[in-house]
C-alpha cells in the first residue's frame, strides 16, 4: 500500500481536532486546512438517518455542544472514528450513499450503547 510522505507522521497534524470517541482513533485526522470541495462533497451523501445517530452520539459527550458547531474536517474526523470507516473508503463509497449507510450502521452497531439505537 502507497502513502504519502506526510500520512506517515509520528506528531498529530496542527489544528483543533474535534473530540474522538472513545476508544477508538482515526488513522489520520483532517484539519481545516486540508479541506478541498471534494471533503464536503463526501460528508453531503453520507445517508440522514446515520448523520442523526453520529449527531446524537456526539452531543452526548461531556461539553462536547452541537454536531452543527464543527467544521466539516471536525465532522469527518468523527464520524470515521464513530463508524470505523476511514475517510478513504467513505470518499470510495460517496457515490453509493446505500452501501456507505449500511457500513456505517455496522460500524455504529458494535459500539457499545449504540445498538438499537
């Protein structure tokens, strides 16, 4: 597998960083200054339904305030650490907003306290 040169940092990227769930960590976290109109391309298809859940999970963290507040790196950073789906296969499946729900629904239901959510 390819990476570039500046995926493979010891130090997290500069930035404010929105909370990560527990327990889990995303491979590499967007900053604001990495967003490029195909970021927001891929936060617009992720399905409604997934977005609430995500919305809820994230609202319910200690101080953590509004899933509206972030920025879309912020929202995407999260929402791959909540779901387990890294941001590159979320951009794979932007076209398929179906199947990206569906693995996003796996992700959110092996999370403890998220199950019948």
């Amino acid at each position: 597998m390819d990476f570039r040169a500046d995926d493979l940092t010891a130090a997290p990227p500069s930035g404010k960083a929105a909370p990560v769930a527990e327990g889990t960590a995303p491979a590499r976290l967007l900053t604001d200054a990495d967003m490029t109109r195909e970021h927001r391309k891929v936060l617009a298809p992720i399905p409604m339904r997934t977005l609430q859940t995500i919305a809820g999970l994230y609202e319910r963290q200690p101080k953590a305030g509004r899933f509206s507040a972030p920025g879309v790196a912020q929202k995407l950073n999260y929402i791959a650490a909540v779901t387990a789906i890294p941001y590159r296969t979320m951009k794979q499946f932007s076209d398929s907003p179906g199947e990206l729900g569906l693995m996003m629904a796996r992700g959110l239901s092996v999370r403890p306290g998220t199950a019948n959510s």
